[in-house]
C-alpha cells in the first residue's frame, strides 16, 4: 500500500484545512495509508516536507494555499531528486494559483481520487538566489519592485478576504509613489539595460487569484516568462494591472514580455519581492541582486496527466 504524508496548516481557511485532512483520510481508506502532520509556524512545512521524504513516503500532500504548497514544493527541491516524492496538492486557499495552472480545482472528489491513483506529470521550478546567497525556489511566480511591495502590503491587511484583499493592497500601494529602478538585466546571456517599476516573473499563467500578467507561460516548458513594465503614472499603472484581470496582455510596445532559461538581476534600488506570493524581500534589507535559474521537469506532481 502507498505511503502518502499530508501537511496541513490547521487554522488556514478559518480551521477548514482540518475539516479536509480528515475527510482525505476516509476518502483513501484502504487504499492509501495517509499520514496527517500540522504546522505550528511559518515555514514549518519546508521541515515537515524534507523528513517526510527521507523516511520513505511515496508521497507529499499540501493541504492549503499557494503559502502551504510553496512550503512543502521548498523542502521537497531541497532534497537530492532520486530522495525526492511527488507533490500532491488539496487546494484550499483564496489563491491556488500554481493548483490553478495544473488543472486542480477545488473538486474534493476528484482529487482525492488523483491522489489515489497516484499518476503525475513534470513540472519545471526557479531556483532563486540574492547576492547575499539567499535562496527559494519559485514553483509559480516571482514578483519584485512594485508588484513586491503589493504584496507586503497584502500580508499587513486582514480584509476583505480572498482576492478583495490583494486589490485592495495594489490600490493602498499605488497611493503612495510606486518604485523607479533602473535594472541591470542578463537573460540568457544577453545583457540589457531597463528602467522598470515592475519586474514578474512567471512559471504559471496566474498569480494573486485573479491576476494574468503572464497568461501564455506554460509549467513544463522548461523556461518562465517575464514582464517588465517602466516607470508610469499611478493610471496607467492601474489600467495595466485592470487589464491583467482580463487576461488582456496585447502587445502595444510598453510592456516588455520574454522568456529565459537564466536570469540575473541587478537593481539601483533596494527590491522588494515575493515568492510564490510568501513575503521574501523587503527594501530595508538591502538586496539588490536576484539569479533566477530554471530546472525544468524539477518536480513530480500529482495531477491529470491529460490537462493542459
């Protein structure tokens, strides 16, 4: 019988991430043997992850959002790939934006039963390193300057709940005046000079819940996409951000889109950035410096190996 370790953070969700765990548990009786670890702080199920695989499971279940799936994706690329289990995902945050990517929605049914079945497929992940050899690895997005300070903004407020929250945090930050950086950039070798006020970087099509800055990036393609917006006014800036939410990302020449197997980054300006949507960097830590490098089919993850 497969060994499959679930990881849960207990009070997400209002307390119904537990509710799922054990309904998951009845769900796979008999044909799984599931074994239910919950998290006490922030960062503990990069830990939990990491042990779970070096004592054999067959497999890691995230139970939350893109914040708990990122956890467990971290401590599973940290292992050495023939130690390293698939990653399942229960989809139960606001976000679910790298679920959203595979194909996973929040049909407890069916993706109990993708569990059981146990079929994955290959997904490509970043590592991400600052010039103070700080590290994480991006299963999803990356986001830096403005769209990093959103999102410190979004994990300071407590409501509205869900994506009300994040829209509410771009608004809170394009108050006040949004960042000028002038980017030293090599991608793939290439090296290029770029004022920017925004700098994402992408390996699904969607981030935020309801954001699609780079909606032709692909997970298993073996590079991630980039955008790179210049400096503007607080309108334009809304209207670029209000044209994300329509998947509208036609080509006018000011928005700068590519995609890279190797990036690197230097900025004039303290950066701001996300990983996956979890807080990384803040300017008053000084980093200036990001090398992104893709690994691409990194990853193993449970899902329909017949989804787009």
């Amino acid at each position: 019988m497969r060994r499959l370790t679930a990881i849960l953070n207990p009070q997400a969700d209002r307390g119904r991430t537990a509710l799922l765990a054990d309904s998951l548990r009845q769900a796979l009786a008999g044909r799984v043997e599931l074994q239910l670890l919950k998290t006490t702080r922030r960062g503990e199920a990069v830990e939990l992850a990491a042990q779970a695989a070096r004592d054999g499971c067959d497999g890691v279940v995230a139970i939350g959002g893109d914040g708990t799936v990122h956890e467990v994706a971290n401590g599973l690329l940290a292992l050495p790939a023939e130690q390293r289990p698939p990653l399942g995902i229960i989809p139960a945050g606001s976000g679910n934006d790298f679920a959203f990517a595979l194909g996973i929605d929040k049909d407890f049914e069916r993706n109990a039963k993708l569990l059981a079945h146990g079929a994955t497929r290959a997904v490509d992940a970043a590592l991400v390193e600052t010039g103070t050899c700080r590290r994480r690895y991006s299963i999803n997005n990356l986001g830096a300057l403005l769209e990093g300070q959103i999102n410190l903004a979004s994990h300071e407020l407590q409501w509205p709940r869900g994506s009300g929250l994040y829209l509410r945090a771009v608004l809170q930050t394009l108050w006040r005046r949004p960042p000028l950086a002038k980017l030293q950039l090599t991608v793939d070798g290439v090296e290029r000079m770029r004022e920017s006020a925004i700098l994402s970087i992408s390996n699904g099509c969607r981030s935020g819940g309801r954001f699609y800055l780079t909606p032709s990036a692909q997970i298993d393609d073996g590079r991630f996409d980039y955008l790179i917006a210049p400096p503007a006014s607080r309108l334009r800036l809304v209207w670029e951000i209000y044209k994300s939410l329509r998947r509208d990302r036609t080509q006018d020449g000011w928005i700068e889109q590519g995609e890279f197997a190797t990036m690197t980054v230097r900025s004039d300006i303290p950066l701001a950035a996300h990983v996956d949507g979890e807080p990384w960097l803040r300017p008053e830590e000084g980093e200036h410096e990001l090398q992104v490098n893709v690994l691409p089919g990194v990853l193993q993850v449970v899902a329909n190996v017949n989804a787009d």
